[in-house]
C-alpha cells in the first residue's frame, strides 16, 4: 500500500516547504499560534509532525502532512494517526477520517478514544446509522466501550429512530456496568422520551444514585413533549434546581399544550426565579407566541421591551415571532414596523408579515409584501403561498389569487398541496363562485378531504345555494364526517339554515357521544393585565352574575336601536325566545360586556376567539361598537373583526 501511495508523490523537501508556505499565510494574522521556525521544516520527524498538527491546520496544508506521513512511514505512529483523525474530523473531512480509523483497525484495534471519536463524528450526522455500526464493531472487537461511547451511540439511536437499538445499547450499559453512570442514565431517559417509553425513562431516573439538572429536566421535556404535562408540573416542583433549559421546556410544554395563561405565569417566574437568567431565543418565541394566541397585548409589549432593555439580539425567529404576535393582537402597524426595520428579512419574515395583513382582511397590503419579497429575490415556501392566497381569499381578489396558485409550480417549483387547493376553494366559493369551485374541487389530483368540503359547504350556506348544497352534502355523508366534528358542525349549521331538523338530528345521531367533543365558544379579553377566559353560557368567572346583568343592559340598549336577533346559527329546533337566549350567551358578548364594565370609555376592546364568528355576534358587535363609541377589535379562527362606528372593516366579506 506504501509503495503505491509513494508513487508520484513529490519529495519531501518540497512538501515540506510548501507546507511552510501554507502554514505562514494562514496563521499569520494570529497571535495565539506558536511561532514557527526552520527546525519545524528541515526534519521531518514524528516529534515535529506532531507539532504541527496541533497547530489545527486547513485542509490543503492537512492534505499534505497526510501525504508526508505516507511517505515518511509514520502510518503505523498511533498517535500520529490519531491527531490526523481529529484534525480531518474538525474540517468536518469525516471520509478521510474513516479511511484513517479503518487503517487503524487493519494494523491493530483502535484504543477506545479514537473509536469514540469516529463514533461521535456520525452521531451528529442526520444519517447517524454508522455509528450504530462502529459501536457493534467496537464490542465485537472485544475493545471495551466506555461512558462516553454510550452517551455518543444512544444520540445515534435517538436520531435513527430506533428504539430497538436503544434497547441493545442499554443491555451492553447494564452488563458493562455503567448504568448508575451520571452521563449515561441522562442518555438513557432521553432517549426513552423521545421514542414515548416514558414508563422506561421514569424507571431510569428513579434507578439512579446521582442525578443533575438535565437527569430532572429530560424527564419533565419527555411528559412535557408528550402531552403529560400535568405530570411535568408535578416533577418540575420537585426540582432542587432549575436553568434555562428547565424553564424551557416546561414554558414550551404549555405553549404546545394550548395553556398559554399557565406559559406566560412560568415566564414570569423564571425572571424572578433569577434576575441573572437571561430569556434565551426559544423561551423568548414561546412566551410571545403564548401572548399572540390569547391576544396579549400588554404582555407581548412588555417582552418586546424587556428584549430591547436588555438589549438582546433578535434573531431571525424573534422578530418572526413578534411580527405574529402584534399581528394576531390586532396591532397589525405595530407588526409592521417591526419587519420594515429590518434590514435583510428572510422567508420566514415576509410569510409572517403576509400572513399577518392576509388575517386582517388586508390581501392587498399583503401582496405589495408578496412583490417586495420576490423583488429581493427571497424564495417564497409552502406557508408562504398558503398566506398570499388566504388575504386573496378575505379580499375577494380572485383574479389575482387564481393567478398566484395556477403559476405556483411553474415559478416557484411549489406543487399545490391539499391546503393550497383548500384555499383556492375558499377563494371561488367566498366570491360567489360556487359552480367554479366546485369543479375545482373535482378536478383535484388527490382526493378532496373534509376541510375542503367543509369550505365550499360554508359558502353554500353564506350564499344560500341550497341545490349544490344538498350536492355536496351527498359527498359529506361518503366520508366519515363523524371523526371530522368541524365537518359535523357545519353540516348541523346548513341543515337548521334550512330547517331540516330531521337532518340535524341524524347528523347528531351518528355523531352519538362525540357531541359532547365539539369545540366549545371560547373567547378570552386582557384587562390590567390579566387574561379573563369566558366560554359559551359562562357560569365560571367569578364576576358572571354582573357580567349577565351588563349583558342583558347591552341588549336592551341594541334592540332600542334596531338590532333584531339573528337566530339561523342555532343548531336546535327551538321557539325564537329560546333561540334568542342561546345567542345571548355567547362567548364574546360575554367578553364584550365584562369589557365595557371593567375598562374606560373610549378605550378599544380586543377579544380573541377560538370559534368563526357568528353572523349575530357580527351584527351585534357593530351596533355595540356605535352605541358605546368603541373601537372593538375580534381576532377569531380565520380572521380579524374591526368594528368602529357601527361598520366593520371586513365589509361583511369573511
């Protein structure tokens, strides 16, 4: 092998020099690099090879101390070959690395160091599978692992999704006698949480004599990642102590779970946990994201000034994050001086700035952002498209939205998705063209789901198309619509519209238990700071009785001017008083009334909505707006409401 690699090469004096040239050029703005001198160069001995590669050299200079090895016969040098493995592995040359190792391995076994060292390279690979291989070498090669080696394979396992492996390595852990080992039983219990074998991570940690603050806060990201987070609560109490990653998890855990009052209370605490903890950038996007789902304005305003008081750099998902979060407040200029101060916005940026006027009912504002985008010449993705066509949607622009979607593929290279198509559907049928959509609908490469069926239903019902309602209705009733409780509802709501109980009943019928499933009216309103929660017939808050009472003053002071009680939504074949009281009590007239109590006059009202607004909550919002002098701003499930003087800026176009 020596001969061949001999061949052709140049001399050794010429290597040498030239590898001085290398050395100088790049190390010469350097100051913390030992001085090189000629006794370097004019020798080429094992000692000064050595020297050299402690120096950390590039890669061509490093290309040619490999060949002066070869021809000087240093190959068989272990520790020679093992600086040479370490320096090609920080250029991140893992090719040459693992051609070094496997000459390693063909004169002797490697020492368990350099087998943890290859072993650590492809553990961070997002193939890692090598790894796996080389650890099942190592212990074939009788060459013991140790601590470090089981930390490094079980990454690997975690990565290639193999739970399986995991299984081998913990048998290998337990035999060898590492398994009371600090580092490897916190490898353990995350690797176990990531494969949802919480039960075995709970056994780990309960088993180890010695645990740290990452033993505690894998076990309370593993419940926390998985849904359990009341059981992470729980652990989090018992914590001797907590960092940043502690509060991470747990603030991220809520936030996943949809408990964002609870995310922003652990926020709060962190900060006074430590005054030196600094929020880093994932707790910092959890905490504003929590404020952007409750429609916390105050909150999300003090964040954004505790990050500029402190003045902590603001990445990329940062400034995305709190874009969405004035946006989803209703503070869409607040967002949008946000992302014209930046200097170079990326995709994520302007999807999130598309996406924020495109909720407003603003397509145009969001176009002009589209054409900025392209204009730099940023590459829209997927959610991005999916933004564009939504504000085209709430807009009515038709023209320009069929343009965008049909092209997207062509310009682009974005082929259209199940939600590209849904909102394509949404575009025809809120415009009124029902007929188009529905062959849109039919034309679709891939089976039309639900959703899809779901919104060419809804604009059946807002445009009273009863015949191709009674149409689409007949595809509904092929799928399983009872696993799908939004398609269920709808169907119910078309059904009452025209008043057929015979078929509300039906749908409910088959629907059996899963009635009780149905996504309950939920509106939430910050006060002073403090997010108030209200769902449909609220008997909860602890202020209902007067709230009611401010309500049904509400009322009466609307019917004086003209308001009439739109009862169509009402799923149940009731008397019109009945229906009447039905829609009294919904959420965001709770909302409303517990705000025109507790704020001052003049003051604007923001509420968010986890439900589409109703038509009567619609109707009822513009004559409250006029008669109370009040700007009221409604975020809901598709979009934001703006309702000022008796009008709302929707147009009634949603």
């Amino acid at each position: 092998m020596h001969a061949r690699l001999r061949a052709g090469t140049k001399s050794s004096v010429k290597l040498i020099n030239s590898i001085k040239s290398c050395f100088c050029s790049s190390s010469s703005s350097s100051s913390c690099k030992p001085e090189l001198n000629e006794s370097h160069f004019m020798v080429p001995s094992r000692k000064n090879m050595s020297q050299l590669l402690k120096l950390k050299p590039p890669l061509i200079p490093l290309n040619q101390l490999l060949a002066l090895t070869i021809t000087q016969s240093f190959t068989s040098d272990l520790h020679l070959t093992h600086s040479l493995i370490h320096c090609y592995l920080s250029c991140n040359c893992i090719a040459t690395a693992r051609y070094l190792f496997d000459y390693c391995c063909y004169l002797n076994s490697p020492p368990t160091l350099l087998w943890n060292l290859m072993i650590r390279a492809y553990s961070k690979l997002i193939d890692s599978s090598e790894s796996i291989v080389l650890f099942k070498k190592m212990v074939l090669g009788f060459c013991c692992p140790d601590k470090y080696t089981f930390t490094f394979v079980m990454t690997s396992c975690s990565r290639q999704m193999s739970v399986v492996c995991g299984q081998s390595v913990h048998a290998v852990v337990i035999k060898i006698g590492y398994e009371f080992d600090l580092y490897v039983g916190n490898s353990l219990i995350n690797l176990y949480c990531v494969f949802v074998r919480m039960g075995d991570a709970q056994n780990v940690f309960d088993g180890m004599l010695e645990r740290d603050v990452f033993s505690w806060t894998s076990l309370v990201g593993g419940y926390a990642k998985h849904g359990e987070i009341d059981r992470a609560c729980e652990i989090f109490g018992l914590m001797p102590s907590y960092n940043e990653v502690s509060w991470t998890v747990m603030i991220s855990g809520f936030v996943g779970s949809g408990r964002y009052v609870e995310a922003l209370r652990y926020f709060h605490d962190m900060l006074c946990y430590d005054g030196n903890m600094k929020p880093n950038e994932a707790v910092l996007v959890c905490a504003l994201s929590a404020c952007a789902h409750l429609g916390a304005l105050d909150h999300g305003k003090w964040i954004h000034s505790y990050i500029n008081e402190f003045r902590i750099y603001v990445s990329s998902n940062i400034s995305t994050a709190l874009i969405d979060m004035y946006a989803k407040c209703g503070k869409i200029d607040c967002a949008s001086q946000v992302f014209y101060e930046l200097s170079r916005p990326d995709v994520q940026n302007f999807t999130s700035m598309i996406t924020g006027f495109s909720n407003h009912g603003l397509g145009k504002h969001g176009l002009r952002v589209f054409n900025q985008m392209l204009a730099k010449q940023v590459k829209p993705n997927e959610i991005t498209i999916l933004g564009v066509l939504n504000g085209c949607s709430h807009a009515g622009l038709v023209e320009e939205g069929s343009s965008i979607f049909f092209n997207m593929e062509s310009l682009w290279g974005i082929v259209p998705k199940l939600e590209h198509y849904g909102c394509y559907v949404d575009l025809l049928g809120r415009a009124g063209y029902l007929e188009r959509a529905f062959r849109a609908v039919k034309n679709m490469p891939m089976e039309p789901d639900i959703v899809i069926w779901r919104a060419l239903l809804s604009a059946c019902r807002v445009h009273r198309d009863v015949k191709l309602g009674e149409i689409i209705i007949n595809h509904i009733e092929q799928l399983d619509y009872s696993k799908h409780d939004g398609g269920a509802v709808l169907l119910s709501n078309l059904y009452a519209s025209l008043g057929r109980w015979d078929g509300v009943a039906q749908v409910r019928k088959v629907m059996g238990v899963r009635t009780n499933n149905f996504s309950i009216g939920c509106s939430w309103i910050e006060v002073n700071g403090v997010v108030h929660e209200f769902r449909v017939a609220d008997k909860l808050h602890p202020q209902i009785l007067e709230i009611r009472d401010k309500l049904s003053e509400i009322l009466s002071r609307l019917r004086i001017e003209g308001y009439i009680t739109n009862t169509i939504p009402v799923l149940f074949d009731l008397t019109e008083e009945e229906k009447e009281q039905a829609m009294a009590w919904h959420s965001e007239k709770l909302a409303i009334a517990f705000g025109l109590m507790s704020t001052e006059p003049g003051t604007s009202i923001r509420i968010v909505k986890n439900l589409r607004t109703c038509e009567d909550c619609h109707t009822a919002l513009k004559a409250i707006s006029k008669v109370f002098s009040r700007e009221i701003i409604v975020r809901d499930r598709t979009r934001f409401h703006t309702f000022q003087d008796g009008n709302c800026l929707c147009n009634d176009y949603w």
